[in-house]
C-alpha cells in the first residue's frame, strides 16, 4: 500500500482509494469511464458523453481526480439531457412529464411505484405482495424460497420404520 502511494506521490497526484460521486461509492482503481457506470441511473453511452463533455480522459483512474473534477462531474450528471428513449422514467404517473432519476431518487420513485400497485391490488402488486415472480416467469422450478414450495410437492409418508 505504501509503495503505491509513494508512486503516487511522485506523480504529483495523490490516489483514492473510494470515492464518492451522487451517494455511490466507487473505487478509486476504477478508470472515470467504468465508474461512472457504476452510479444507479447512469447508462455506459452517458458516462461516455460525460467524459466528453467535461475533456476528461474516459481511461484515467477515479481515485486521482480532484475535488473540482468530481463536483464537475456531479453537476454535469444532474443537467445532462438523454433522448427520451434513453430515460428511465417515461410517462410519471403522478406529473405526467418524462424524466431521469439517479441514485437514492430512483431507489425511492421504485418503491413508491411499489405500494402504488399494492395499494391498488394490480396484478403486479398481488404478485409484490405473494414473493412472486412478476413478469410472467414460470414458478415450477425456481423461484423457491425457504418454506414456500411452488409447483411438484412431496406426500410425507407416516409409515417410516
């Protein structure tokens, strides 16, 4: 670990081991255009277009960029404009307006759609409700947990000697 910062050190730039960008922790031995990737909501085309937006170089590590860089980078991520194929959240029930979440607001948008379909008993809620698949995969074979047999059952035999 030493040797590395020494390394480092040498360079001028000093390397981190985790960085945070928008509530995810990425590692600092990541390169800028894998890490990026790894923040819920952003796509590979976007953190590509991010680099290139910002002049960064999409290979350089994640760790060796400074402060400035990463609120950079943060707040390109909230203004970048996707193609309204590209967003993650088409048609909001509740506004009506296409948008794209990141992070912590997609994680909540999710559960609130949730117990949304719940609340209403949709066929997508009573399967949330039952531990079930919802999209229409079978329940034969997998989607067994412990205690909740689907599908072909054992008769228990009460004559065991």
């Amino acid at each position: 670990m030493e040797a590395k910062k020494k390394s480092a050190e040498v360079e001028g730039t000093e390397s981190v081991s985790l960085v945070r960008i928008m509530g995810s922790d990425i590692p600092g031995d990541k390169s800028l255009f894998i890490g990026l990737t790894k923040i819920k909501g952003i796509s590979w085309a976007q953190s590509k277009a991010i680099c290139y937006l910002l002049k960064l170089n999409p290979t350089s590590k994640i760790g060796e960029l400074g402060k400035e860089e990463i609120g950079k980078i943060e707040s390109r991520i909230t203004k970048i404009e996707t193609p309204l194929f590209l967003r993650n959240r088409r048609r909001d029930p509740e506004t009506g307006e296409d948008r794209h979440l990141f992070a912590n607001d997609l994680d909540i948008r999710k559960e609130f759609d949730i117990k949304r379909m719940k609340k209403i008993k949709s066929y997508k809620g009573l399967r949330h409700m039952l531990g079930q698949p919802v999209r229409g995969q079978r329940t034969r074979s997998h989607f067994r947990k412990k205690g909740k047999a689907t599908g072909v059952s054992k008769k228990k035999d009460d004559k065991k000697a």
